[in-house]
C-alpha cells in the first residue's frame, strides 16, 4: 500500500529572519498528506502547511516528526532524517 511504499525525507531549512521549517516531503496522496500534515501540527504544538506536495512544520523538528510517522504505521527503515 502507499504507507508501505512511501519514502519520506524530513529535513530542516532556514528561512526569512532566522526560522527553522522542518520539510516532510514523499508522503504520497493514498497516505491522505493532509490529515497527516494536521496530526502532525496537533502532536507538536506548531504552525504549518501542505504546499507543493511537501508538508512544511514551524520550528526544528526532525527527530520527534520521524516518531509520529512511524507511530502512524510508516516504516522505520522508509524515514530519512537529513
């Protein structure tokens, strides 16, 4: 299924002023992105969007981001944190 074949990448980048946005990109439209990207916003207490296929999460955020997705049934070995 999508949440089996899925390979995700969750990064950091800088953007204006200073601010860290943590980027998940790969989760594929069968995994239902956007319910993802609000669980995700709810569980870490921060802003963000689904935009251009990416989900984008305010703040650094990496490490606690790969928890939750494997705890929604995505595979570990999927996940690349960079």
């Amino acid at each position: 299924m999508a949440i089996e074949s899925a390979k995700i990448k969750v990064y950091t980048v800088k953007r204006a002023f200073g601010k860290n946005v943590t980027i998940v990109e790969g989760i594929s439209q069968d995994a239902n992105p956007k319910e993802v990207a609000r669980a995700l916003k709810s569980k870490l207490a921060c802003g963000g969007t689904f935009k251009g296929g990416n989900i984008e999460l305010q703040g650094e955020h990496r490490e606690k981001v790969k928890k939750i997705l494997i705890g929604r049934g995505f595979n570990e070995s999927q996940i690349e944190v960079g």
